[in-house]
C-alpha cells in the first residue's frame, strides 16, 4: 500500500506543477504581458491546463484511488492521508466528467476576453484623460456650495 500512495503522491506532484506553472503564466498575462501576447499565452494556458487535467483523469489515477480505498478506510479518519485520498477521490470523480475541450475553450476565451477589458479600460482612462485636458481642472473654490457663499447683509 505504502507503494501505490507513494505514486500517487508523486503524481499528485507532477500535476500540481503543471497547475503552478500555468498560474505563473496567469500572472504574469495580468501583470507584465503586453497584449500582443494574448494568443500565444493563451495556447500556453490552455496547453498547461489540458496536461494536467489528462494526467489527473488518467485511468491510473482511478486505479490508485481504487486499490488504496480500503487502506484510507483503515486509516483515522483525520489524518493526512486518509485525508488527501478522501479529497482527491472528489476531485477525481468531478473531474472526469469535464472533457478537455471545455478546458481548451475556457483558457482560451478566458485570455481573449481579458485582453479586450484591458484594452476598454484603457480606452476609457484615455477619454477621461482628454475630456479633462480640454475642461481644465476644475476649481473647487469656484463653485456655490453653503461651506463658500458669501452672504451680503446676513
């Protein structure tokens, strides 16, 4: 039993890899990455994301899942491993039923769609920014409010 955890763990590793690597890239697309970039980072994303999830679905996985079954019931229910394989057995189960192209569509709509609110924002900030060059900054002290009217004869 000790053997088959251990591979699943190591599997488990891989897989969380492949997820930070992505996250990493996600990151960065929303910090550093010109828009330029969006359909190349998006391809990468998707790629990364299509990886893991094939190595987390693989048959091998549910193999693993099924033969330490009876060693997690055997385990206390609040430790570490019969903790870890009761939350990946959830994770596995859902996990199945997403199909890759889902994922694939998702990445890639995903970087598309963040690309082109940037690009609104920007466009926005840009208009505000012309609409008070040609106003000029407003004076606030010029304006009639009951903190700055003068009274004659109160």
């Amino acid at each position: 039993m000790e053997a088959k955890l251990n591979e699943l763990k190591t599997r488990l590793l891989e897989i969380n890899d492949l997820e930070s690597a992505a996250a990493l890239l996600s990151w960065d697309q929303t910090t550093y990455m010109p828009s330029g970039g969006a359909v190349a980072r998006g391809r990468q994303m998707a790629t990364l994301g299509q990886l893991a999830h094939e190595k987390f679905t693989a048959p091998a996985v549910g193999r693993l899942l099924d033969d330490l079954q009876p060693y997690a019931e055997s385990l206390p229910y609040d430790s570490d491993d019969a903790g870890l394989l009761r939350v990946t057995r959830h994770d596995y189960e859902r996990a199945v039923f997403r199909r890759r192209r889902l994922l694939d569509f998702i990445e890639h709509g995903a970087t598309d769609r963040l690309f082109r609110w940037q690009d609104f924002v920007r466009d926005i900030s840009n208009r505000q920014a012309i609409f008070n060059g040609l106003l000029g900054e407003p004076d606030v002290f010029s304006y009639r409010t009951p903190s700055n009217r003068r009274f004659s004869g109160c």
